[in-house]
C-alpha cells in the first residue's frame, strides 16, 4: 500500500491515474471486439454459423484470388488522395479568412459550417444525385455557359471525383478545429512581430502557420484514416458504382460482410486496412518531427 | 492597432465570403425548397423555387405511423447526445491531460494503442460489440452510448485534446508546481480554462456525430418509442414505398436547426480571445 | 384484493371465449403475460396496417403483448444478421425472400412451420412449395407475406400511338429488338423498354435463360449448373442488342436510378417509356410516380422457340420464428392470427402487395383495397405460370446477383463482350457453387 502512494507521489506517474478511465474502457469495451475481428479474420464465420478455423486462408483468397480488392485498393488510395489535402486546404484558407473581426462573422461562420452538419444524410445524397443527373441543375450551368455536358454519375472518370466532392464540400468539422487553434495563438506574438516590422503575410507563416502545425497534424491523420475507411457517401450516391470506380474498400468489406455474409472474410479485409492504415500513420508520425511545432518541445 | 480598413478593401471581403458561401450553400437552399415540392417537381425540374408554398410535407413528416412524432423523437435524440457529450468531454479531457502532461513509463506503447484502436473500420467490431454489450444486457438502452463515453473510448477527442495541449506552453504547469498546486488543481484551474476552445470544439464535433449517428442507434435500439431522430429520418425510406422526397428534405431540415443554432451560439466560446495571459515575456 | 384479480381473469377468459374459437383459452387457465418482438419493414400505410392487426390480434389474445420494431428497409438487413448472429432476433421477423438462402444455409436459424403443425390449410400448397416461398428441402423456414407477379406495366398511351400492342397479343423478347429500334428511331426521347441493371438481371435473364434451357440456372434440386457458357453468351448478345439497338436506355444514364428507383426516373414521370418490366409488388409506386400517365398491364415475354413459360408467382416478403425465440407457443399463435384470421386479412389490406392467400385476396377484392392494375397483373402472370419447379436460390442470392448485374453492367459501358460477360459469370458462378 504504501508503495503504491509512494509510486503516485511521483507527479509523472499520476499520469496513469488520468488515463485510467480509457484503459478500463479499452480493457472492458474495445479490446473483445478488436480480438474478435482478428480471430473472424481466421475463421470461415458467415453469421449463420459457428466459426471455424482456416488459417489463413482468407487472406490468401484476399490477395490473390480477389479481383475486387485491387480495383478498391486502388479507388480508396485515389480518394483519400485526393479529399484529405483538398478538404485540409479550403478548411485552413476559410478558418483562416474567417479568423477576423467583421460585422455578421458570427452567422457567416455557421453557414460555411452548415454543410457539415448534414454528416452522411439520405438527403444530402440525393441531392448531390439530383444535382448532377444528366438532366440536373449542374448540366444545365455548363451547357448556358456553353460547356460539353458531363455524365458524371454514369462515367466511370467523374463518378470517383464526384463522391470526393461531397466530402470536400463538408470541410467544416476541420475548419471549426483551425478556428479554434487560432485563437490559442498568443496576442503577444503578433504584437511582437508587428513592432519588428512583419506584414500580414509574413506572420501568417512565421506565426500561424507553425502555431497551429499540431492541429493540422492532428487533422490529416484523422481525415486520412477516416478517408481510407470511408464507405457512406460511395454506397448512398453511386452504390460503389458505375462498374465499381466508387467501390472503396469500406464499401466492399461492408458488403461482403452483411450482405453476402461473409463475416470473416470481411474482417481480414479489415485488418489488411488497418495494417494499411498503421503504416501510413507511422510515417505521418516519424515525418512529423520534421515540420510540426509543439510547446512542449517535441518532448512528449 | 490595425490598419484601417478601407472601403473598397470591405467590399471586396464581403464579396469573397459571399461568393464561397453561395456555392457552399446552394445545395442546402435547393433542399429548403425541395421540402415544399412534390416529388415530380423534385425529379423533373431545375428551377430552384417550388411552384406553391405548402407546408404540408413539414406537417406531415412531424409524425410517423404508430403515433409517435417527431417531439418523442427530439427527446429521445437529447436524452441520448446531451449525456454522451458531456461524459465525452470531461473523461476525453482527464485522458488527454494525463497523455499530454505526464511522461510514465508505458505512456508511448499506451498512446500507440489508443491510436491503433481508431483504425478498426467499425462494421467489423459491431458484431461483437453487440454481442457484449447484449451479455450486459445494455440492448435497447442507450447505454451503449453513455458508457463508452464515460469511459473515453471516443479516441478521437482524446487525441484531438491532446494535440491542442501540446500547443499550450509547459511553463505554466512548471509555474503552477512551484507555486505548490498538485496535478489536478492544475488541470482544473490554469488547463481547462485554457483549452475552453478545444473543449467545446470536442464537445459540438460529439453531440454532432452521435446526433447524426445511423448505425449504431439502427443496431442497439429496437423499439420505436426510443428512436432517435436519427433512425425517425430514415424511417421514410423504404425501398418498397412511395418515398415522398419533400417530406424527407423537409425532416431533415428540421434536424439540423438544433445543431446550427447550438454552433451559432456556442461560437463565442471559440471567440473569447484566449491570449494566454500566463505568458509573460 | 385476490378474489379481485382471480374474477379479473375469470371474467377475460369468458370475454375472450365468447370472441372466437381460436382462443384456447379455459376458464380455468390464467396466462403469464407474455410480450412478443415482431419486426418488419415498409412504409407508413403498411405500418399503419400492420399496428392495426397486432390491435386485433392483442384484442383477441389479451394476455399477449406485441411490442412491434419497424422501420424503413435502410439498415434492416444488418440489423437482422447482427441479431441472428446473437441470439437477440424477435419473435417474429420479416425476411427479405433474397437473404433467406444465405440465411438458412446452416439450417438453424428458423423453426420448420410445417413439423411444428402451422394451419397451412388456406394456402396453395404449390405457392408455398417453393424455395422463394420459404420451403427449402421440404422444411418450411418462412411464409410469404403476399404474392408478387411479374409484370409488364405499360405506357398505354404511349403504347398506342406507337402502334405497339403488347397488351393483347403475346410477344417474345426477340420481337422486342424490332419494336424498340422503330419507337427510338421515331422519336430519340422514346425507349420502349425502361430497366436498369437490377432488372435486367433478375428478370430478364433470370427469366430468358431458363426460358432458353428449360431449366432453372442452378437448380436447388442438384445445386449444379445447368446452363452452359453458350446459353449466357446467347442471352447475352440478347441484351447486348438492346443497348446497341436503343430499345433501353443507355447503361451511363440508368446509372443514377440503380436497385428499385425508376420512380425517380424523369423519363419514367414523363412517361417517355413504352413500357417497363417489374414485379406488381412495385406497381403502386411506380404509378404513383407518373401520375399522368395512363397504365395497362401487358402479356410476359417468351423466347423464341423457347421452353414452355417460365414465369412464377413470387413473394415480397417472408415471415419467420426464429429458434431463439422464448415463446414459441405465442409467435405460433400470431402468425396464424396474422394468415388465418379473417379480420387480420380485411386489416392488412394490400399493404404487402396480393395477398398470399385466395381468402385474403377475396376480401380484399370485395372491401376494395385491392388495386384493379395488380389483380390484372397477377392474372395474367397466372396465364403464363410454368408447371416445373425453376427454383434457383444460388443464381438469385445477393452475391450471384451481384456477378450477373457485373457482368450486365459491363456490357452496358462495353468494356465485356457478350462472351466476356458470359465467361465472367460462368467463372463467378462455379466458385459460388464450390
């Protein structure tokens, strides 16, 4: 017993203390289920029945035998790709140039915020359906400014683009996030660069930018392993489709595991995209020594 | 201080705010007014503006078959999110400080873990979560909400806390030590106040995501009378049925006033200038 | 206070045996109560319907409640796995008749209505036979909910100043090709025949190849295949030429109403399709969706030199007790209310499209719920019904679906020839068979 108050005088220690409610809750709640879906990985379980061990055979179907993986492999890289810098750069920018004092910042800030609180609605799926249908309101814009209409739900080159765009158009959550980091940053250091004679540019890199580098961190690591599991935009606007160009991998293991139940083969696919996903966070995370500002001095 | 802003220089902000906003929100005004059309109109015109105002499709959305309305629905929504959020924030927020500020020995293996858990895509764990969360016999409760969240297990804003922590300099713990105030008088008193704009970034970014949650409620939540509006929103989908689009666009609409209105004025706590008073040279 | 509650009970059991045979009630038996899960999907209407006959069947048995969990068909299917797979699933649930082989597929899941002495005495006995209708090796899993007929619903008016007459005289797919060239050459915003993907998959060629072979694709009697690559490449260029020829609409535009959206179609609304093909379960929607449009029902198309019909009544939906259940007796008890009871029939109305049995579709005729267009439609489905079973589980569930809608779709953007496609589901459907 004493021991025990003796190790908690040790002011780092209590650190143990604080994190004690998410190791009960990682004890009680998430390590199961994260154990289950390793040994499902294993099994040949499809809901129905009792699952039984098969080595890895899963796996192997899962590389070599599976065409689908690939092709979403493929789409699911293109797309985190192309969302997680786009959605990181208009959220910035407008965190950024919303940062400021103007009459009526307060309803502005809502309204670019409003997209995102639709989160993965029907309605928003449909709408971006009725938008860009042949017939749909966008087509019309090209064609009154005399531009070669777009298929872009039935081509195989736009339909991918198109789910990116919904994504991008919810930039929101992230630019809520900036706005917040940016006003963390000391008055003082502002000050302070004004009276050396620093423009408006040259503080917004010298002083923004690097101050708020842990949130950006923070952000492409979250968007990139959102990104990369996503599935409910491509299944509600294209249903993974036309001819599997939106068929991300989210989209396939969640089909293959509740609609063809294939519970187990779904879950290595899972824990291939966790795999996946570990290695891009770690090299996110050894690059981040390189260019992310922390005031504790990196020493974590 | 500032330069004075010249008029053209205004305008021409406004201009830019108004034009981004315009694109931005032209998909959302189209849905405003798809709530009073029919579903011909919907699928068969460009035009923005419906051609009659009705309100009917707001009236008769409020209620579903079986006499419940979208007054149960808004309750059962608040009696979920209000407890999930609040639990969320301060556990995340405990949590987060103990990563941030404390250096353990198992504190890199540990935050390691707590990363890899976010990385499960959640279609996967939901069987087996189900599964123990029924052996506990938390099914159609909304326990399976309220207790994850006292327990931290939303990594997520652990992670994010932890991040905006690292940007709040360590001298003022230091200062906070020697002027002999333990652990936890320091989070309490010079920590959060600090982090006021984190926290109520985590809080809106929970109560939005667990108010907007599909999934889980569909699986934990089996009687209708405990739907939140969440599940109500889709109850009108049916594949098999008439869908009348207006009715959805119009509920929908409806569901998301409580949130805009809940940023709108939770916006001043981003606001408050929190320039670090502790900093001193 | 005891005598109070014994006299209680007394004077339920003589109201509720003054109500009906069917409530085994003695005087003397007072019943735990007891509460029942039953779940299902649909819409407003049918909801409404559905509560109506749980009111009933509570009225009939007092000391049964039924606590009901619907909702809309998003989510139902997981929802229903994740449950079966814990144990948790109600009481009774609706299934939808495409899950039900996968479902059973170990057999355990849901009681044999027939060993457990079901009254199956109003049903017809060759509907109910039937893999789609819940029988799967002589054990009957699942009971139709109503009977789907495939129809043709046609654009009447459209129809005739085309100088099409598909209403009245028999067709065969291949005459399609002809009649589809002439509307679309008259008129570029015409087709003849409005179908997706989905459709093309589980009707035409879940029909025109069977037509063609005179045997189901995978028979659930051998389980093997029974069509050979050249069968699928013949129906295949079949459907090939109905995209070269514009007798359906181009596969890049029918992209945005995949599954069952033709209602949300502008060419369907504004009536520029001849005619479609679907199941009259849809019926009621699709006509709703245009309301301008004048509607007929059409005869069912055969092959050319084909085998004898092929067509069969189908159902929406399945009701199941799945063997987790704790009170067997009384999900017994209301499934036979719900089938058997003449006040259940007259409340359900139409709701789960015709009726599945020939007294529920009597009353629904006579109390008028039921729609003019879907009696015509299973009319003349029933003028085209083939004697041979043409069961076919494996074909038909989710995935093999998946593999011939692929293959469809392939052709549709012409990245498959009529070969590729039909070696590409010759290859998907032996690794489904394995």
């Amino acid at each position: 017993m004493r021991s025990v108050f003796k190790f908690f005088r040790k002011r780092d220690n209590q650190g143990y203390l604080y994190i004690l409610p998410w190791i009960i809750g990682f004890l009680l709640l998430q390590l199961y289920p994260f154990v289950s879906s390793l040994y499902y990985s294993f099994t040949d379980y499809t809901i129905t029945n009792s699952p039984s061990f098969i080595g890895l055979e899963n796996y192997i179907k899962l590389f070599t035998k599976d065409r689908e993986f690939w092709n979403s492999l493929k789409v699911t890289v293109i797309y985190t790709i192309y969302t997680v810098p786009l959605k990181l750069v208009m959220a910035l920018f407008v965190a950024v140039f919303l940062n400021r004092d103007i009459k009526g910042i307060n309803l502005i800030r809502t309204l670019y915020y409003l997209p995102s609180l639709f989160g993965g609605s029907v309605a928003i799926a449909l709408l971006w359906r009725l938008m860009f249908m042949d017939q749909g309101i966008i087509n019309s814009m090209l064609a009154a400014l005399n531009l070669p209409t777009v298929q872009f739900l039935g081509n195989t080159k736009t339909s991918l683009p198109l789910i990116c765009s919904i994504e991008i158009w919810q930039f929101g959550s992230s630019m809520v996030m900036f706005l917040a980091a940016l006003k963390q940053v000391p008055m003082s250091l502002y000050e302070a660069a004004e009276i050396d004679g620093a423009g408006k540019i040259t503080s917004f890199f010298k002083i923004t930018l690097p101050s708020i580098t842990p949130i950006i961190f923070f952000t492409i690591i979250m968007q990139t392993i959102s990104a990369l599991q996503n599935f409910t935009s491509a299944s509600v606007i294209t249903g993974g489709g036309p001819l599997k160009s939106t068929y991300v991998l989210g989209l396939k293991l969640y089909t293959d595991g509740f609609s063809y139940f294939k519970m187990g083969y779904a879950s290595a696919t899972s824990w291939v995209i966790f795999v996946i996903i570990m290695i891009v966070t770690l090299l996110l995370f050894r690059s981040s020594s390189g260019w992310v500002y922390y005031e504790d001095e990196g020493q974590f | 201080m500032r330069r004075k802003k010249t008029k053209r220089a205004i305008i021409f902000q406004y201009l830019i705010i108004f034009i981004i906003g315009a694109v931005l929100l032209y998909p959302i005004i189209w849905m405003f007014f798809a709530s009073f059309k029919t579903n011909e109109e919907i699928f068969n015109s460009v035009k923005l503006l419906p051609s009659g105002f009705s309100w009917d499709n707001f009236k008769e959305g409020w209620s579903i078959a079986g006499g419940y309305t979208y007054t149960d629905f808004f309750i059962n929504t608040f009696l979920l999110v209000i407890p999930t959020t609040l639990f969320t924030v301060a556990s995340s927020a405990l949590v987060a400080y103990g990563f941030a500020r404390f250096r353990f020995k198992l504190k890199k293996p540990l935050f390691g873990l707590l990363i890899a858990t976010l990385m499960l895509p959640n279609s996967v764990i939901i069987i087996p979560r189900y599964i123990l969360f029924n052996k506990f016999g938390w099914v159609n409760t909304y326990l399976p909400f309220y207790v994850p969240a006292i327990l931290a297990c939303g990594p997520f804003f652990i992670f994010m806390l932890v991040q905006f922590l690292r940007g709040v300099p360590k001298e003022l713990d230091e200062s906070a030590a020697i002027d002999g105030c333990g652990s936890f008088r320091t989070l309490v008193q010079i920590i959060l106040p600090l982090m006021k704009p984190a926290l109520f970034s985590a809080g809106l970014f929970q109560f939005l995501w667990t108010y907007n949650d599909y999934f889980n409620p569909l699986i934990f939540i089996n009687s209708v009378k405990k739907y939140p509006v969440s599940l109500a929103l889709r109850m009108s989908l049916d594949s098999e049925s008439v869908v009348v689009w207006g009715k959805i666009m119009a509920m929908a609409f409806v569901a998301v006033l409580p949130v805009m209105l809940l940023f709108f004025f939770a916006q001043k706590y981003f606001v408050e200038g929190i320039a670090t008073t502790g900093l001193k040279g | 206070m005891k005598k109070r509650v014994i006299s209680a009970f007394l004077s339920m059991a003589m109201v509720a045996s003054v109500f009906g045979a069917a409530v085994n009630v003695s005087a003397e038996e007072a019943h735990d109560p007891v509460e029942l899960r039953f779940s299902w999907w649909g819409g407003d209407e049918r909801h409404e319907a559905t509560l109506a006959v749980i009111e009933a069947f509570e009225a009939e048995y007092p000391w049964i409640t039924v606590e009901p969990e619907y909702g809309s068909s998003e989510g139902y299917r997981e929802k229903l796995s994740t449950q079966l797979a814990s144990g948790t699933a109600p009481d009774v649930v609706q299934i939808d008749p495409g899950q039900m082989p996968e479902l059973i597929a170990n057999g355990d899941y849901f009681f044999d209505l027939r060993a457990e002495g079901f009254d199956l005495s109003n049903f017809d006995e060759v509907f109910i036979s039937k893999s789609h209708e819940g029988n799967f090796d002589g054990k009957q899993y699942g009971l139709p909910s109503g009977t789907t007929a495939t129809t043709v619903l046609v654009n009447k008016g459209l129809a005739e100043k085309l100088g099409i007459n598909i209403t009245d005289e028999p067709f065969t797919w291949q005459d399609m090709i002809e009649m589809g060239k002439a509307v679309h050459e008259a008129d570029e915003t015409k087709y003849l025949f409005g179908v997706n993907t989905h459709y093309l998959t589980s009707i035409v060629t879940g029909t025109a190849v069977p037509q063609l072979t005179g045997s189901a694709i995978i028979p659930d009697a051998t389980g093997e295949i029974a069509a050979s690559t050249e069968d699928f490449t013949t129906v295949f260029e079949f459907i090939q030429a109905l995209y070269d020829n514009n007798v359906v609409p181009p596969a890049n535009y029918m992209a945005a109403f995949t599954g069952d959206n033709l209602q949300n179609d502008p060419n369907w609304i504004n009536g520029n399709y001849v005619c479609t093909i679907t199941y009259s379960s849809m019926l009621e929607v699709l006509m709703a969706a245009a309301p301008d449009v004048e509607f007929d029902i059409g005869q069912l198309p055969t092959w050319e030199d084909g085998a004898d019909v092929v067509y069969s009544m189908g159902c929406p939906q399945l009701f199941s007790i799945p063997t987790s259940t704790e009170h067997k007796e009384e999900a017994m008890l209301f499934l036979d209310f719900w089938y058997n009871n003449e006040t259940s029939m007259e409340l359900q109305k139409c709701t789960r499209s015709l009726p599945p049995t020939a007294k529920a579709r009597e009353i629904c005729a006579q109390t008028g719920s039921l729609n003019e267009l879907v009696a015509k439609a299973a009319d003349v489905c029933e003028g085209y019904l083939s004697e041979n079973s043409f069961d076919d589980s494996t074909t038909f569930s989710t995935e093999g679906f998946q593999i011939i809608s692929d293959a469809i779709d392939g052709m549709g953007y012409g990245t498959m020839t009529a070969a590729e496609a039909a070696e590409y589901v010759m290859e998907g459907l032996s690794t489904l068979v394995e």
